[in-house]
C-alpha cells in the first residue's frame, strides 16, 4: 500500500517545501490543490504545471489526486448565474 498525504496538511511554505516535507515524512505521494491564485492557481501555465510535477517526481512523490477550494466562496446551488459559472 503507498502512503500519501493532502497539501493542506501542511501550514506554511511553497508547494516545494510542503513536498520535501512529504518525502522526508515517508509518503509516497500527495494531493495538490487548486485555488483561484498562488502556485497551482487557475492562471498557471502548462509549463508551471509541468515544472510541479517534475519537482514531486524529482523528490520521489507521485501526485496522486487534485482537490480543489473553489466551492467554498463558489456554490453550484447560487442563485447569482455568474457566482454558479466560477
């Protein structure tokens, strides 16, 4: 069975730093998220995403799944059509 570990379980730094903490605690892999900004948010390139993953698999970390925070300000049940598209 391989171990991994959420992105949000760690409270501060780059996604580099969270995933070298990853490696040293033993996990295998993670699960990065995506947000309207930052590192992984929805303006990042295909390159930025590119130089993500080589950065885990340079570790030895797989990225597993994807999860994501856009729900929490954006409900698919508003009544506001544009908050909905988000």
């Amino acid at each position: 069975m391989k171990k991994g570990i959420n992105i949000w379980s760690f409270t501060s730094g780059t996604l580099l730093d969270k995933f070298k903490l990853a490696a040293d605690a033993g996990f295998e892999g993670v699960e990065v998220a995506i947000g309207e900004t930052g590192e992984l948010g929805l303006d990042a390139t295909k390159e930025d995403l590119l130089k993500i993953k080589k950065a885990a698999n340079d570790l030895g970390l797989e990225i597993y799944s994807v999860c994501n925070d856009l729900v929490w300000g954006n409900s698919l049940t508003s009544p506001d059509a544009e908050e909905r598209e988000r």
